[in-house]
C-alpha cells in the first residue's frame, strides 16, 4: 500500500520541515510514503473564504483517483487513540486499499466537493493546530501506528 499526505501550501518553518523530513524517512522502512504540498492559491486577498475553499478543492481533487482512499485531517472527524489509529492503518492495508490519501486542507477547510469525495475524516485533537504543525503531528503519529503494527519499542500505554 502507499500512504500519501497531500498539503495545502509550503512550510515555512524549518523545525517542522526537519521533523516531517526525519519521520518521512522512518516511515519510508515499513510503507510507502509521500508528501506532496499544493501550491498556494494566489491573490487570496481578491477570493472569498469559499472561493477559496473551491480552487483549493480543485486541486486536492485532481491529485485523487478514484480507487484511492480518502481521509481529511479535520477538527470535526474521528477523534482516535494512537492504538486504535495503528488498527484503521492495519484495517486499510488489509482491504486491498492500494493507495491511502490523507490531506491537510488550507485555513479555512475543504471545499463541499472534497467532503463528498472523502472516504471519512480523521481529527488528530480538540485542540486546534497551525497546518504546518500539523504535518509534523501527522507524520509522528502516522509512525507511531507502523511500530505499533511491529510492535517495535516506540509507543508507551
């Protein structure tokens, strides 16, 4: 299976980028995994929050195909313990899923296009985040679920 984190916009954090790099890396020994960052949507100052929403939309949709799996990062999805995400993880590898999309959308959220084409939405807290931030939790956590899944000294209940 290949595992795949779409972004809206770059980071421009370079604590982040070396976090997200580091555990890219760890992840890269158990599964597939990739991070692809959209441009950000230009002259945003002329757009509404929905036209935003829409051009944002657009392209995350164009990146999906229509086999793949679709989980938004979202503050109103399925709150789960790191176990309990290390078993949808393993749930998914074991369905034949061949390609696992997880997207981090732009500040104001997804577009209605995008909710309709999700598979489900995930919350990673009740706690809001920066997106930047976000992709290191991500990518931690998404790590955290493969040396649960080995049962690798990582993870502490």
């Amino acid at each position: 299976m290949n595992i795949e984190l779409v972004v809206v916009g770059k980071t421009d954090m370079k604590e982040v980028e070396a976090l997200v790099s580091m555990y890219t890396k760890r992840l890269n020994h158990y599964v597939r995994f990739a991070i692809t960052t959209l441009a950000d949507v230009r002259n945003t100052k002329k757009l509404s929050e929905s036209e935003q929403k829409r051009l944002e939309g657009e392209a995350i949709l164009r990146l999906v195909g229509d086999s793949d799996h679709l989980v938004l990062l979202d503050e109103h999805g399925l709150e789960l313990r790191s176990l309990e995400f290390a078993d949808l993880i393993q749930k998914r590898m074991s369905s034949g899923v061949k390609r696992l999309v997880f997207v981090i959308g732009g500040p104001y959220g997804f577009s209605d296009a995008v909710y309709q084409r999700a598979n489900s939405k995930l919350s990673l807290s009740k706690m809001t985040f920066s997106h930047q931030i976000v992709r290191a939790i991500f990518t931690e956590q998404l790590y955290r679920a493969f040396t649960i899944l080995k049962n690798e000294p990582y993870h502490h209940e």
